[in-house]
C-alpha cells in the first residue's frame, strides 16, 4: 500500500514534465502578445518592443523554456505579467474562494445525488425513479451559466433570499461565507447531480439482483439497512469513480460559475490571465490543475481499496 | 416420523402462487400441501421449473414483488400463517424463528463485510445481547459448524474462504439463533462432492444437536438418499408424490418420479468393448500449464495449475477427465483447444504438435478441435439468431452461405431439432435445446475431437440423460473422439471409455473406464467415489430390475 503511493507520486513527475512543455509551447504557438495587451491601446511599437524585451520574450523559445523549468525545479512560478506579483502568491490569494465553492458543490452534490439515485434503484419502475431521471435528463441539459442566471433571477433577484454576486472571506463570519455560496454552489452542482445520481441507480440496481441482497432479506433487516450497509458499499466503486472525475471536471465549471457570480477564484484569475496573454500565470495555474488530477485520482484508488476488500495495492 | 400430538412445524396448506399473465402456465406453484415436523428433513425434488424454489422463498415472503402472488392456501409457522402476516412481522421471523441457506455460497455473502459482522447483523437485529455475548455466541456457531480456528474465520472476508467454509459461514448465519425451521435450497449443489460429504454431514449433524425442522430443496436424489427422512416431488407446481425416503426412492409410484430415478445415471460402467486398433486422434504428452510466477512488480507464487498431462483419445472413443474444481481438467482442456497456451509439453492431433503452434498455423487447426461449455444460458450469443450461430464457423472458413445454411438444417435434424428453427433466438429454447444446439454448432466444422467441457452439467436430470444419449450417438455416427471433461462420477461411467482422474493439477489415475471404476488404486480416486451422495442405491440398475 505503502509502496503503492511512492509509486503513484513519482509517476507524477513525468506527468507534471510533459503538462508543462506542453502548456509551454502551446501558449507561444498561440496568436497573441503579451507586451502588446501589456502596451495597451495606444503603445507604439517602440514601447511594445520594449515590453518584449524586458519580459525576456526575444529569447529563443528553448531558452524560455529552459529559463522558466529552471526556476520551476526551485519552486518559482514567476513574475506575472499582468498583475505585476509573484505568480505563487497569486495562486495563494485565489485558492480559498475556488476550494470553497469545489467542497460545498462536492458536499451538496454527494448529500443529494446519492441518496436520490438510490431511492430511485430501490423505487425502480415507480414514479419516483422516473422522475430522478427526468431531473437528471434537464440537469445534463441546461448549462452552467443559463441556470447560474436564472437561479439569479428568482432567488436574487425576484425572492432576494441570496445576494446577486460577490464573495465573502471565512474569516468574515462563516454565514456571510455561506450565504453566498449557496447559489454558485446549487449552480455547479446541478449537472453532476445529475450524473452521479445515475450512475448511483445505475449502480445501486445492479447489486439489488446479487444473490447476498437476498441473504441480507432473509436474515429479516429492514429494507433501509440492506440498502446502506449491503448495497450502497457494494454500489460504491462506480460512484466513487465518477465523483472523482466530477471533481476533476468541477475546474473546469468553476470558471465559468466565478464568472457568473464574479467570485474572485483560480477561474477567474485563469480567464483573466487568458484575456491578458499572463503567460507565467496560465503556466502555473495549469500545472496546479494538474497536480490535483493526479493527487485526485490516486486518492480515488485508494479510496477503492476501503470500499472493497477484494481490492489491495 | 412426528411424535402424535406435536403440531408440525411448518405446514404448507394447499398453497397456490400465480404466475403473471402471458406464462405457459397459470399457477407456478399449485395447490402445494406439505409439512416438515419437528426434527424432520424433508425434501422437495424437482427439476428446474417445478416450482420448488418458488414454495420455499413463498415461506420466507422473499417471493419477487409484483411477479410471483399467492392467491391461496396457507403456510403455517408454529401456527402462524405468515402469507397473512405484516412485513414487520416477517422481519422478525426471517433469520430468528426461520432461516434459509442457498444455493451458491461464493455469491450469497456480501464481500465487502468480514463473516463475522455479517453473521453479527442477524444478532444485532433480532436480539439486544451485549457486544461481548454477542461475540462468543458466534466463536461458539463457528466452532459448531466445524470451521478451523473460528477467531479468524470471523475475521475473514468471503473471498479468503473457499466454497464449503463459506457454506459453513451461511450455515452457521443461519443456525445462531437457533430456529425451528431451517431452508435450505440446493446448498450442496454448487460444491465438490467431498465437499458436499461433508457439508451435508454437518447438516445432519447440527440438525440433530439443535432440533431444527429442515426443508431441503434438491435436484439430485443422491443428495436425497443421504439426508432425506421424507420426500415430496414436485412437477408443474405440484406435488406429485409424497413419502418417506425409504419408500419414494425404492418404489415410486408416480411415473414422473419413476423417470427421474431412472434417469439418474448408474456407476456402472457402460462395459462397451473398445476398438484396440483406432488410430489416435489426440495425444498429450507432458503437457504443463503454470500461471504466475511472480513478475517484476509481484511476488506471486506460480500455480500449477496442469502438471505432466499424458493422455491420449483414439478415434470413436470417449475420454473422461473428472476432478473437483481446481483440479485443472478445465485449462487441459483449453490448453488442448489452444484457448490458452501451455506453458510446456506436446499436443499431437494426428502427428502436428501445436501445442507451440502459432497463431496463423493455429487458425487452420482450430476447425479439427471444437468445444461445447457448460452453460448453455451464456455460450450462444443472445442477440443473434441459432441459425447464424452455427454457420459462422464454416463461412468463416470459406463455405458459401447457401451451403452453411443446408448443412446447419442436416446438424439440427441430427441433434434432434426442428430443421426450421434456424431463425430464433436462444432465448426461445430451453437448456437443453441449447445445449444441443451448441453441439450443432460444435459439429458444423466437423472438427476431429469433440471437448464436452462440463457440458451435462447444468442440465436437469432427465434433459441431462438425453443430451447424454446424443452425444453418444453423434460419436457412433460420426466415428468422434471425445473428450468429456465432467465432476460426475455417475456422468463419466456412463459415457467414457478411458477416464483420467486429476487432483491438484496432475491426473492421479488413468486407465479403462471399467477398471478405475470397479477397482480404484489410487487414494484421491477411491476418496472421490466414496464421497458421491447416493453411492450405496444404484439408481438406474434399481429400477431397471425393479
């Protein structure tokens, strides 16, 4: 087991080389200057050219890259270009609204779709199994940002139960905190309600036809019992697999939920630094993204081997 | 058997189940009246469809909901007609006052709890005993049910065990609180026969020591001359003959159980003279297979799974290969078909040695070795029709559509089906039609050695005789070598010729079908012959002269 996880760190290295040369050349294959969003709209050339060379871009591309490597190996993201600081302080000052908005979206996303995919597997054929799937077709369906506003506008809006936009620190008070993550998070959370909620029914069906759900029956438990200590275990590996890949697709709702609710987090400071050619910052915040895939998956296979005994490293 | 006064323990009054519309039948269990008294082993016989399974679920009101009602009759527990009882109230007889053990025991427990906590839940559910008592009350259930060091046991979970522990672990579940009814249905028959000997001789036992009243469903009248002290047939969802044991298995009354005992195939040996001078179609000699072994990463301990096989099939002749599970008839036979590879040794068919062979030369030999599996439920492709089936082989060797298709009609007259049937579905036949349809299909590359791999084995006695006949039949007509791998001592004295007993990857003996059987050398084989139920009632010679 032990042995196992060294492994899987260390397959991380290579991982993390290649994400970064290839995040590395892309963005320079890509049309678009950095000095020349830095220049603004009225910079002369002279001024652009300036820019260049002061941020080190008339260097030969593997020198760049040789350049930015070697000051990664030390722990060094870089200057931004665009907000003028350490990259790595940056990325700091961002990480607590998008880890926030990631757990309550994971909480309210397993608090819901779980027990509802597994009420529809022990309900199935009923009304109450098709209209889970019926939720979970119209949750697939709409996307992020049309449900965001529209979440906007009744609850916001129309109702005023939750403010328009905007975030709160946690050591501002843990309600105002809350309060408004409540919509950003309903928002994200829908489609992988969605989704994990059939793959939990999916699941959950399947192992209701075992013969042990049987013995489980016969030894006179109440249904509710075989359901959570015999089926949902058994249900779990599926599940868990797909929430893993949910948290891993969540970055990428983040980006566009922090944009609908102008929530200053790792999305938006990745769009930001998009729009304004930041290379060192997409740099960086790809590289991180990475690494939490990878942390994520590993975490995911461990969780494998605590679900089911069968499964060992 | 029951004592005058003493009220049955479960008395199952002309019970009726219906079956949902649009069923070849109305009733799959109809008007059904049996009794177990105290202290009893009763068994319900039948083969599949009988309605056997559906009478015991219908007593612990497992029956599926929405499929399968009873519309009438009653079952009484202690008096008490549970078919009127509230769900609340079943809970609390199911596990407590009655309890069921089944068929396959790698699946009936769950494999994510160890066996301790799984036989624990059935304590913490019907009882408010303390941890501890809880505790030595199932050390003292695994030590009755004879399972080596109990603590461990407890411990385990399912995979670590192996099929007759597991049983023991369902049986001891079943027995801690001690009921008065115990269901047991087809628990033995998923296991080895030794295995069976002794689960069986537990039941018995701790049935004794516990005073438990046992309704034991089986298909196999070994089994029911080994346990039974009552007997009920079923056939169509109705009891067709009731009595003691004793009286059921030598004198039958009822012609369905009369064609049931004598479809139980004998230990004597057929006695067919062999052809000395039949060229051989199929020889082994040496052939290994291991696995594992250990790679870079793993610490594996390679398994042997076949050792130094030496066999040979002649022309026209049967060869048996029986054994338990593990014992590796199964990858010698694959390795023979070269569905694995082996690790080592040489299989001659004819004079070419392909047990190196490669793929491309593999592909033109493929046509001479064919298998038909054991389970006729999962080896034909559901979604495609028999018919194209059985002419992929041959079209795939370059025969014409047209010409596939005639000769699949010749085979289904030959396995004894209707030529016409060639555009249904597998799901449209039954076991055994399927079964004979995997022969056809095995037969339409008119291979030089037939592999039966198990291939009566999930069959039904009396659809089991038959395919039996068949096979031998087609081997006569059609001058086959075959090799019939099987775990049925009865099933291999009927049909081989040679028989090669494995046990733990080597054949332990090998010769004359007619002299291992009449006079076994070594102890494995002797072991084995001992340990089939039924061996002291020689059911098809019983009735033959009776």
């Amino acid at each position: 087991m032990f042995g196992f996880i060294i492994q899987r760190l260390l397959a991380t290295i290579p991982v993390l080389g290649m994400v970064a040369v290839f995040v590395f050349l892309m963005l320079r294959l890509t049309p678009g200057d950095p000095a020349a969003v830095l220049a603004g709209d009225n910079g002369t050339p002279e001024q652009i050219e300036q820019i260049r060379q002061s941020l080190g871009l008339n260097e030969p591309l593997l020198v760049q890259l040789g350049i930015w490597v070697g000051n990664l190996l030390q722990g060094d993201f870089g200057q931004s270009y665009f907000f003028k600081k350490d990259v790595a302080e940056l990325i700091l000052l961002r990480v607590e609204p998008t880890l926030a908005l990631a757990i309550t979206t994971l909480i309210l996303t397993i608090a819901v779709a779980v027990p509802i995919g597994v009420i529809a597997a022990y309900k199935h054929g009923t009304w109450i199994d098709r209209a889970v799937m019926a939720f979970s077709v119209a949750g697939f369906s709409v996307p992020v940002f049309v449900l965001g506003y529209i979440l906007i506008y009744v609850f916001a809006m129309e109702v005023k139960l939750f403010p328009v936009q905007g975030y709160k620190e946690i050591s501002d008070g843990f309600w105002p905190f809350l309060h408004r993550l409540i919509l950003p998070s309903i928002t994200l959370s829908v489609i992988y309600i969605a989704l994990i909620a059939r793959i939990t029914r999916a699941s959950v069906l399947e192992i209701l036809g075992e013969d042990y759900i049987r013995t489980a029956y016969a030894k006179g438990l109440t249904p509710s019992t075989v359901l959570r200590k015999h089926a949902l275990r058994n249900a779990a590996v599926p599940i868990v697999t797909v929430i893993g890949i949910g948290i891993a697709l969540l970055i990428g709702g983040v980006v566009v939920t922090e944009s609908v609710y102008n929530i200053p987090g790792l999305g938006r400071l990745t769009v930001d630094a998009v729009l304004g050619r930041d290379y060192p910052t997409i740099q960086a915040v790809i590289i991180v993204f990475s690494f939490v895939y990878v942390v994520i998956n590993l975490l995911v296979d461990l969780t494998y081997s605590l679900l089911d005994p069968r499964i060992r490293y | 058997m029951t004592d005058a006064p003493t009220q049955p323990i479960l008395e199952i009054d002309n019970l009726t189940i219906d079956l949902p519309e649009g069923n070849d039948r109305r009733h799959a269990v109809d008007g059904v009246s049996i009794s177990v008294g105290p202290r009893e082993i009763v068994c319900l016989v039948g083969e599949s469809g009988s309605g056997k399974s559906v009478t015991a679920f219908s007593i612990m009101g497992l029956l599926p909901k929405g499929q399968l009602t009873p519309s009438g009759g009653a079952i009484r527990l202690m008096g008490e007609n549970v078919l009127e009882a509230s769900e609340e109230r079943l809970r609390e007889l199911r596990g407590a006052r009655m309890s069921m053990i089944f068929q396959e025991p790698m699946t009936a427990l769950n494999p994510t709890m160890t066996c301790g906590d799984q036989i624990e839940e059935v304590l913490t559910t019907h009882t408010d005993l303390d941890q501890a008592t809880r505790q030595t009350k199932i050390l003292d259930i695994l030590e009755q049910v004879q399972l080596p060091d109990p603590p461990r046991m407890a411990a385990s979970y399912p995979h670590q065990l192996s099929g007759g522990q597991r049983q023991r672990i369902m049986i001891a579940m079943a027995l801690v609180l001690e009921p008065v009814l115990l269901i047991a249905d087809e628990p033995t028959t998923a296991l080895d026969v030794t295995t069976q000997e002794q689960i069986l001789k537990l039941m018995k036992e701790i049935q004794k020591t516990h005073d438990t009243a046992v309704l034991f469903i089986t298909h196999d009248f070994g089994v029911v001359a080994e346990i039974a002290d009552r007997v009920a047939v079923m056939q169509w969802g109705k009891v067709v003959e009731e009595g003691s044991s004793e009286a059921v298995l030598k004198r039958p009354q009822a012609p369905y159980t009369r064609m049931l005992i004598g479809a139980v195939p004998s230990f004597t040996p057929h006695g067919r003279p062999r052809e000395a001078k039949a060229p051989v179609v199929l020889a082994t000699d040496g052939l290994c297979k291991t696995y594992g072994g250990g790679g870079f990463f793993q610490r594996a301990r390679p398994v042997h799974a076949a050792q130094d096989v030496s066999l040979e099939v002649r022309r026209g002749e049967t060869l048996g290969i029986v054994g338990e599970s593990g014992s590796g008839k199964s990858t010698v036979a694959r390795c023979i078909a070269r569905l694995i590879d082996p690790t080592s040794g040489h299989i001659y068919l004819d004079s070419d040695d392909i047990a190196q062979a490669s793929q491309s030369r593999l592909r033109s030999l493929r046509r001479r070795v064919q298998i038909v599996f054991q389970d006729p439920y999962r080896s034909l492709n559901p979604r495609r029709t028999v018919g194209a089936s059985i002419v992929e082989g041959p079209m795939n060797y370059g025969m014409s559509g047209a010409a596939a298709y005639e000769r699949a009609r010749e085979l289904m007259s030959l396995v004894r089906l209707d030529p016409t049937a060639l555009d249904r579905f597998p799901h449209q036949f039954s076991g055994g039609q399927r079964q004979r349809i995997c022969i056809a299909r095995a037969l339409a590359m008119e291979p030089d050695l037939l592999i039966a791999d198990e291939a009566v084995s999930a069959l039904d006695v009396s659809v089991q005789a038959q395919v039996l006949e068949l096979l031998d039949d087609i081997r006569r007509r059609l001058d086959l070598a075959m090799l019939f791998i099987t775990h049925d001592l009865r099933v291999a004295a009927q049909v081989c010729d040679t028989v090669a007993v494995m046990h733990r990857g080597q054949v332990v003996e090998y010769g004359d079908a007619a002299s291992v059987f009449s006079d076994p050398q070594h102890d494995y084989t002797r072991a084995l012959f001992a340990a089939a139920p039924g061996r002291g009632f020689d059911f098809g010679g019983a009735l033959a002269s009776g």
